[in-house]
C-alpha cells in the first residue's frame, strides 16, 4: 500500500485549510470503508489524507423544523438509530440500517456514502427521493447542490478540489407522506445492492395520488428519479393495473450493466418486481 501523510485537522476551518492547499493530492477520510480499501488495492493514490472522525462540526443531525441538517461525519449507524430521523424519514433509517454489517455501519459515515458517487449507495435513493440538497464550503466560502445534481457519473460528482462536503439538508416529508425503501442483494446481509429503489406518495382524502418521488438505484451510472413512473401515478387512484402501468415504465427508464452480481436483463426484470412492491406498500 502506497504511504501517506497522516493529519488529523483540529476544526473545520483548519481542514478546509488543509484540503485548500493539498487539493487534488489530498482526501478525507472519515470511516473509511470505501477509501482505504481502493488505496490498499491501488485504485488511488493520496500524498495526505486528513482525518475528520472527531470534528463535532460535521458529526450531528439536528432538526430545524422544515429541514434535518446531518453532518458528513454522522456514521451510518447514528441515522439507523436516530428517533428523529425516523419521525422525519423514515425510509432514511431504513436505508442506513441495511448498509453492510453492524461493524460496517458504525465506522461507514452518510458523507462518505455520497461522496463514494457509487451507483448502489444506499443513503442516495431515499435522500434524493427526499430533495437533499449539500453543503459544500471551501475558503471561497459555502454553496449549496441538489443531490440530483451532484452526481455527475459512476465514481464522480461535481465536488471541487478545494471544496469539503460539510452538511446535508433534507426536507422532512411531513405529514401524510408513506415511504419506504427497498434493497435487493444477493445475501441478506453484507451485500452490495444489486438494485436498491426508495420512494415517498401522498394522496388526498378521495385516495388521488397528489405527488411521488421514486428513485432507483444500481440501474444506471447514477442514481435517478424514475419521473415517468412517477407521472405515471400522479393524479391517479393507484390500481392494480397502474402500479403495473408504473413498474413497467420504471424498468424502461433504467440502464443497468451485466456484472458479476446481475445481467442487464435480470436487473430490468428486478426494477419492475421491485418498483411494484415499493408502490404496493406506499399505497396500501
């Protein structure tokens, strides 16, 4: 394994300091489950990485009222067993708690997730489906990028490399909002999602589906919101026949790969099983 500088900023000014100045030659490194294993097999290499696992700046969730704001260094582990969260988002929670292992989980961090731009992340399709936007700040100062459009391709975001991913807001869903994720792998635990998909609906009082979210996961370079399943369904009484109607175009909307853990045509098969699943619990 290639050697690196080991350093451990003291705040959050002090590692937007460091990154500012290593630049692309420098990355963070928070639970790293991801980036340890890709330096070790050579995939990357860094002449410093900077430690961010004790910065209090960037390791809480904290409700503000519409929105929950969630540090980049929240473990994975902090979000399964969050009250809050769950209240809020409630698909979240249920995302964070099937990443890996327990042991994987309790180092893994939701900033780490995103940052990764890994097609089969688990935190991306509920915190998309939801409108997370993040906060990035560099010593140009803080802007703010629609998860959505943060994803550029598999492995890349439109991160700078100056610029440290700091915070991540999310709308709470509110009241009458039904969600629910679902994650398909080839064991039941410590699996890589072959697909994973999230999902939030509201209906009125007469069962009409007044607006949906549905994101899919491990189909395509990224992962996206399936918008014509989702038109689809708006304005509709989802019936037997629409869900169907739904499923299919969801599967028409994906690109997925053949890999080791699935052909292209076995995961298109997956989305429509899937997606049908996903809109029979949201709506029952």
């Amino acid at each position: 394994m290639a050697s690196f500088d080991y350093i451990k900023p003291t705040s959050l000014n002090n590692l937007i300091n460091y990154v500012s100045q290593a630049k692309l030659e420098g990355a963070i490194l928070a639970g790293g489950t991801d980036l340890l294993n890709k330096i070790r097999s050579g995939l990357i290499t860094k002449r410093a990485l900077f430690d961010i696992s004790d910065l209090k700046e960037i390791s809480a969730i904290a409700d503000e009222g519409d929105n929950l704001r969630i540090g980049a260094a929240v473990r994975m582990r902090e979000i399964a067993d969050s009250n809050v969260v769950r209240d809020s988002l409630p698909f979240l929670c249920m995302a964070a708690g099937q990443m890996g292992s327990p042991q994987i989980r309790n180092r893994a961090t939701v900033g780490g997730n995103i940052s990764s731009a890994s097609p089969c992340a688990d935190s991306v399709p509920p915190l998309m489906a939801a409108g997370a936007k993040l906060k990035l700040r560099s010593q140009d100062g803080d802007r703010e990028v629609s998860l959505e459009n943060f994803m550029k391709d598999a492995g890349q975001t439109s991160i700078r490399d100056h610029e440290v991913l700091t915070d991540i807001i999310v709308p709470k869903l509110g009241v009458g909002c039904r969600s629910h994720f679902c994650k398909v792998g080839r064991r039941k635990a410590l699996a890589i999602s072959v697909i994973n998909l999230a999902g939030w609906l509201k209906t009125d009082p007469t069962g009409v589906v007044k607006d949906v979210k549905i994101v899919l996961g491990s189909v395509a370079p990224t992962a996206f919101r399936a918008k014509g399943a989702e038109a689809v369904l708006k304005g509709t009484i989802a019936t037997r026949s629409i869900i169907q109607k739904a499923a299919k175009k969801a599967a028409e909307e994906s690109s997925p790969i053949s890999d080791i853990r699935g052909s292209e045509k076995e995961r298109r098969l997956l989305v429509e099983a899937w997606t049908f699943r996903l809109i029979e619990v949201l709506t029952s």
